[in-house]
C-alpha cells in the first residue's frame, strides 16, 4: 500500500521581494538563554532512554514479512475494542 500527499501551498507564491519602505534600524531584542535549573542536564536524558525497553529488530523485521506474505491473521473488532479501552482509560 502506497500513501501520497500532494500538498498545495497555503499562501500564493510571490515572484518578486515586495517593495518595503525604509525605515531606520531598531535594536532587535536578544532573547534570554534559559535558566540552568529550567533545562534538563545531558545525564537526566541519557537515564530515561536507558529505562525504555529495548526494540527486538529482528522480531520487527519477522513480523513485516509475516505481514507482507499474510501470514498474519488479527479481528479488528477486538482491535478497535482494545484501541478504545487503551484511549478511554479502561486499561493501564
């Protein structure tokens, strides 16, 4: 299965850089770096992509060419039933 978008831009595409008035240069204001308690230390961020669990690549690639082959069988109504519990918060 192929997905395509074919996406139109939103505004009309101008050929020429409008004409602007000069005006005198103002200072443009520099913005504030963020305070050190505001950002999150290198080590924080290194510690929670250590607790994800890890991704089996090979079982990953064993379940696409199952897929693609139709081995696989699935009941999308129990599916979806589980799709709503999981987003209705009937299930942790």
């Amino acid at each position: 299965m192929e997905i395509s978008r074919h996406l139109k831009a939103g505004y009309p595409v101008q050929s020429e850089a409008p004409v602007r008035a000069e005006r005198p240069a103002q200072p443009q204001a520099v913005p504030a770096a963020p305070a050190a308690g505001d950002a999150l230390p290198l080590e924080r961020l290194q510690e929670a992509l250590r607790a994800l669990p890890e991704v089996d690549l090979d079982k990953v690639a064993a379940l696409k060419q199952a897929l693609q082959r139709g081995e696989l069988t699935s009941d999308s109504a129990a599916l979806a039933g589980s799709i709503l519990d999981y987003h209705g918060g009937k299930s942790a």
